[in-house]
C-alpha cells in the first residue's frame, strides 16, 4: 500500500558490488536515528545517487533500499529488475561508500506489492533462502519487513529467528507496521505486533512505525504517546515514519510543524527511537534538487538545533534593505529558526533589496544555505524566484558565486567551496514567483 512497486521508467535496484556490513548501535539519549526510505533510483531516467546525506554530513545513521520481491515465478527482484541488473553498479558503488562512512544500509521486503511474506509463511524452505542470498551477495546491514499482507505469528518468528540464526545479533531487524498496530488499533500485517514485542523483542532492533496514510500523525505527539503509554514499546525502539513530500501519501505534516513535534518528543522521551522518511527522492525541503537536505533538518530538530555541520552564520551581524516592519529586520534571517511565524523572518519591499551578513573574520566557506517563504510555512507562491549570491573579504569588493533566475523551491543551496570570505551578500531581483513586491528570507546558512 505504501512502499509502493514502481513503473521501470522511474525505478532501479541493485547490481553486484559487495558489501561489508559494519556492526551497528543502539541509539543513546545523545543519537537519533534518522532513516531513509531509498525506492525512487531513477527520476526521469536520471539517477538518484543516495550518497548526498553523507556528503553534506546531514546526519542520517540508515538507508532503507528496496524493495525487495520474493515472486512466485521463482524470480527475485528490487522493484522491477532482477538484483543482478549491471545498470545498477553506481548505486552499488554509493551505498557501500556510505557504509564505509558508517551508514547502515538495510533493504526493505515487501511493502505494497503482494505475496513476499505469505511465501515466507507457507514456503519457508523455498523462499528464504533467495532472501538470504540478497543478503549475503550484497553485503546488507540489515532487513526492514514491510508485512503489509496476512502473515501468521508463527511465520513472522520463524523469519526472525533464522535472520537472527544466519546472520547474528549485529544484523539489523526492523519492521515497518502502521502505527496504529502499536497501540491496539488497526493492522496490515496479521499477526499481532504487541505479542510479536513480548515474544520475540530481543531480536528487534526497532520499529519503522507509519505515522501516515491515514494511519496517524505527527502533527503532535499524541499517537505517539499513546503507544508509548500502552507499556509494550519502549521509546528508544519506536522510530516516528512521516512522508516528506505532500505528494508522497497523505498526512504530510509541513516541516516546522513536524520539528516542533520531534523536538517535543526528544524532551519527553529521552531515548526517542528517531524518525524515518518516506520517501527519499523528493524530499523536503530541499525537493528532488537536494532531498538531503530533510535529513539535516531532522538531526537538526532532535539534537536542540545544533545538528549537523556549523552555520557559520548563526546570529552574526547582518544588515540589508529596509525592511517591511520593524519585527522583520535582518537578524530574523540568522536567527536560525524558520518555525517562529510569518515574523520569523527577513521581509523587504525596497526597490534594491538586499541581506548581507558579516562574519567576523574571513573563513574558508563550502556552501550557503537560503530559506524562502514556504520553508516559513507561506505559500510557495512567495518563494524567491530570481537572485544573486556574492562574497567579500573586505565588504566592498564583490565576488558574484551564484546567479539564480527561476527558482521554485522552498530552500536552496549554493556551493562557494574554495572560497575564503568575511562577508556573504544575498541581493534579489524577482522576490516571489508573481507580481507580489516582498522579498520574504527566513534564514541565511552559511557552512564551511
């Protein structure tokens, strides 16, 4: 239903790279789990490399790959291909790096598409080992069960002692229920999770519960707690599943609402389980031109705000045009919030409308970060859709780094890596997508 079967045009599995699988943690009160669905490989025949979240040190701790197939012809697949395809080797090629980088990279069985675990439940000896072979061949760090068919109790522990069996107590089992299944509500799977926890929870590492599709909410923490107040599921073992694009299912909570939720849920549950997106590709707010960018701003959400890499920006000096009231002044846009309101911003309707920020001292810089309107929670309509990106070392010299002429999306990124700058200066041209004057920026990041 969820983890859905997708069209050959649009999907890609895995081809055969070997990979190491790293021994992995369980979570502190210090170390969120921030987990990605990886389905969409290709976008428009375009490949989608899962490697960004690492190389923009984002945070994430675990990619989900699939999804894996058990079909009764005999074959195997990953979505529509065999795992063998060769077109695949580059995706190969990128999970084992960010293995190496300490990512764990699980695979996802079933989801959607029918028939994987009632193989699994009634030909055992048939089907698991094919299951096995992915395994092995590909060097995974775990399965995820996506049991969105009947399986029986005795099916689900049976698959779960053999993975445990073959595979030892540092393979990584997770499973991925509605979230109402953990606290006595409705259930996709058949068997019952809250005994599958009493029986056989020791070899759970923990639980991708689906807080969408009709299924719950992460709008605020009240599903949550209400499996967590059901005394079967302890926090550290409950991972909140949110989708993160609108139009990847319904329930799609926008993001300062949803870190809001997470950072409360950190506060009341100090070993909260983290949270998992579904899916990658599209993810906001950065879109399919940088989903990375969603896994940030969910480290950033469960760790107080200071996840991931520096923002050397962070309530430096910054002056610019005059701003639209006295609430919506420059410093709103270093403030390093987005989630404060409509004022949480900087606004201008200055004919020359420009932000710059003084950084102190000139530091070696790698990337600028821009906020628009609809990271804020305003319409898309009132994103920045035309501007420069400029560096000084001395405040009147400029350096032009990025020129930006239709843009779209609720949050951009602009690479300035190699430069060394005091002063980083955002001047705009076109400030929304239609005739609107206010230039609305919610937050200038710069990283080193």
């Amino acid at each position: 239903m969820f983890r859905k079967t997708l069209a050959a045009a649009t999907a890609a599995v895995f081809a055969g790279t070997l990979l190491t699988a790293p021994a992995h943690a369980a979570p502190t009160a210090d170390s969120k789990r921030v987990v990605v669905y990886y389905q969409t490989q290709y976008l428009n025949g375009v490949y989608v490399s899962p490697r960004a979240p690492t190389d923009n040190t984002t945070g994430v701790t675990d990619v989900l790959v699939g999804a894996i197939h058990l079909n009764g012809d005999g074959t195997t697949h990953l979505n529509d291909h065999p795992p063998s395809d060769p077109r695949f080797t580059q995706m190969w090629a990128d999970l084992h790096a960010m293995q190496a980088q300490g990512v764990h990279v699980s695979a996802f069985v079933g989801g959607a598409a029918q028939g994987s675990f009632q193989r699994l439940d009634t030909e055992f000896e048939t089907y698991y080992p094919r299951l096995k072979n992915i395994v092995t061949t590909y060097g995974l760090d775990g399965l995820d069960l996506d049991v969105e068919e009947n399986m029986s109790q005795a099916g689900i522990n049976r698959l779960i002692d053999q993975l445990t069996t073959d595979f030892g107590t540092d393979f990584i089992i997770t499973l991925a229920p509605v979230a109402t299944a953990l606290s006595g509500g409705g259930n996709l799977s058949g068997f019952n999770y809250e005994t599958l926890e009493r029986d056989r929870g020791a070899k759970i590492d923990w639980y991708n519960a689906q807080f969408y599709c009709g299924w719950g909410s992460m709008a605020n923490t009240t599903g949550y707690d209400n499996i967590i107040n059901r005394g079967v599921f302890p926090p550290a073992k409950v991972v909140a599943g949110v989708v993160t694009n609108s139009a990847n299912c319904g329930g799609y909570v926008a993001l300062p609402t949803l870190k809001n939720t997470l950072a409360a849920l950190v506060a009341k549950y100090p070993t909260f389980g983290g949270v998992d997106g579904w899916e990658y590709f599209n993810s906001d707010p950065g879109g399919t031109s940088a989903p990375w960018q969603w896994a940030r701003e969910m480290t950033s959400a469960m760790s107080g705000g200071s996840g991931g890499p520096v923002n050397l920006a962070l309530n430096k000096a910054a002056t610019g045009s005059a701003a639209c009231a006295s609430s919506e002044g420059p410093a709103k846009a270093v403030n390093g919030s987005v989630s404060g309101g409509n004022a949480d911003k900087f606004c201008t309707l200055a004919s020359s409308k420009w932000l710059q920020v003084d950084l102190g001292t000139s530091q070696a810089l790698g990337s600028v970060e821009i906020s628009h309107a609809s990271a804020g929670g305003e319409s898309a309509s009132f994103n920045t859709r035309a501007f420069t990106v400029q560096t000084s070392t001395n405040g009147s010299s400029w350096t032009t780094r990025a020129t930006v002429t239709s843009n779209t999306a609720a949050v951009t990124t602009h690479s300035v890596a190699g430069v060394t700058a005091r002063y980083v200066r955002l001047t705009i041209t076109a400030p929304t997508q239609g005739s609107d004057p206010a230039a609305r920026i919610y937050d200038l990041k710069i990283f080193a």
